[in-house]
C-alpha cells in the first residue's frame, strides 16, 4: 500500500491558522477513526499531537485541531507560534493490521 | 513516566541482518493494555512503520518488509528486539521504538507514544 499524501511544505505568519491535509483511501483513512498526527523538530523523536483523528493527548495545546473528511484528514494549527515550525506526519490504521505513514509536512512559521 | 531505548550497532555490512533492542523502563513490558512498536526514517526522508508485537509474541509487519522482519519480545528483562535480514545501503534509518496501546475494537491502536530517542544504523561496506 502506498503512503498517505501530504502536501510537502506549508506556512504562515505568527497568530496565523493553517491547515495541512493528509490523503488516504476508503481502506486507510476512510475506513478507519484512527489517524494520528506526529510533529517532529530537527534531530528529535516524532511527538504524538492527536489521535483517533481528533483527540488530543494531555499536555498538547489545543491551538491543534484534527479532524476527517471522506477520505482526508486533516491537522490545524491556530494562533501559529514560533515554535510550531516542525515537520508534520501523519498516520493511519490500514486494512489487515497495517500502519501507514504520510510523506510529512514541512511547517514554516513565517 | 515510561521511557524506551534503543541499542544495537551502527554500522551493518550489507546482506547481513541488523539486530536492534529496545529496552522498556518505568513500566511493565507485560502489560495487556499496550503493543510495543518499530518505526524507521531514512535521513532527510519519512517514517515507516516497520512492525508491532504483543507481550504475548503476536505480531504484526509491515507488508512490504514482512519477509524480512522478525521481533520478539523478553518480558523478564522488558525488552523487545527488531531483526532485519538481508540488509542494503537503502535500509540506512534512524530507527525508533515506541508504544501503542490496545484498540478497543481488538488488536493495536496505530498511534505511537512515547518514543525512544531513535538510533541510526548505517548499511556499509
């Protein structure tokens, strides 16, 4: 099975919404609640942002929003602070216990 | 707070088989409510999810690398242990463990955290 598609770079300025997608099939992202977002610095293990599409773990702030729609899902990052600058990546539950992963997301906080 | 680590070589000679453990501390690798992950990321590249075992020793792989992968699991000594045959310079990772926990509707939850801080194993001559 293919990755999931992410646009490969996205930005904006301090205070700033942005939204970056992740792209899927009915037998990934469609067919399942279960898409995660990870966010990775320079040099740094990926850090779980959300799971199960929209749930947050403790201590992530809620300026990070998920949320699905058909097949895309989709990660929100509100009121842009200068230290959101990661990439971004996304994952999901596939068919017959299978995990995939999308490219990632490059954000730049302008 | 639980913590991974993972151990093993840096340095693989191609066709051989890289062996990686990942080592559980701050809690019990024999919990029933968690599944213990493999996920690499070739430098400058994305992740892959490489594999997933349940303290009882099921397993689940990656389909595209199933025919080299094997893990196993040491509940005395929490621990679990990636092995991948047959290795090449595009194997080249950072390679991170990590938890899942257990999925309500059966089987292993796909998200992972925590983290192992990662370690890079070069495939070269």
């Amino acid at each position: 099975q293919s990755a999931l598609t992410q646009p490969p770079s996205a930005s904006g300025s301090p205070g700033q919404s942005v939204t970056i997608s992740c792209t899927g099939t009915s037998s990934d992202v469609g067919g399942y609640k279960f898409v995660s977002w990870y966010q990775q610095h320079p040099g740094k293990a990926p850090k779980l942002m959300i799971y199960e599409v929209s749930k947050r773990p403790s201590g992530v702030p809620d300026r990070f929003a998920g949320s699905k729609s058909g097949n895309t899902a989709s990660l929100t990052v509100s009121g842009l602070q200068a230290e959101d600058e990661a990439d971004y990546y996304c994952s999901s539950y596939a068919a017959s216990h299978n995990v995939l992963f999308g490219g990632g997301t490059k954000l730049t906080v302008l | 707070q639980l913590q991974l680590q993972e151990s093993g070589p840096g340095l693989v000679k191609p066709s051989e088989t890289l062996s990686l453990t990942c080592t559980v501390s701050g809690g019990s690798i024999r919990s029933s409510s968690y599944y213990w992950g493999w996920i690499r990321q070739p430098p400058g590249k994305g992740l892959e999810w490489i594999g997933t075992i349940y303290y009882s020793g099921s397993t689940y792989y990656n389909p595209s690398l199933k025919s080299r992968v094997s893990m196993s699991i040491d509940t005395s000594k929490n621990k679990f242990t990636l092995r991948l045959s047959s290795v090449t310079a595009t194997d080249t990772a950072v390679f991170y463990c990590a938890r899942q926990p257990e999925s309500p509707y059966g089987g292993f939850d796909p998200q992972f955290d925590p983290w192992g801080q990662g370690t890079l194993v070069t495939v070269s001559s």
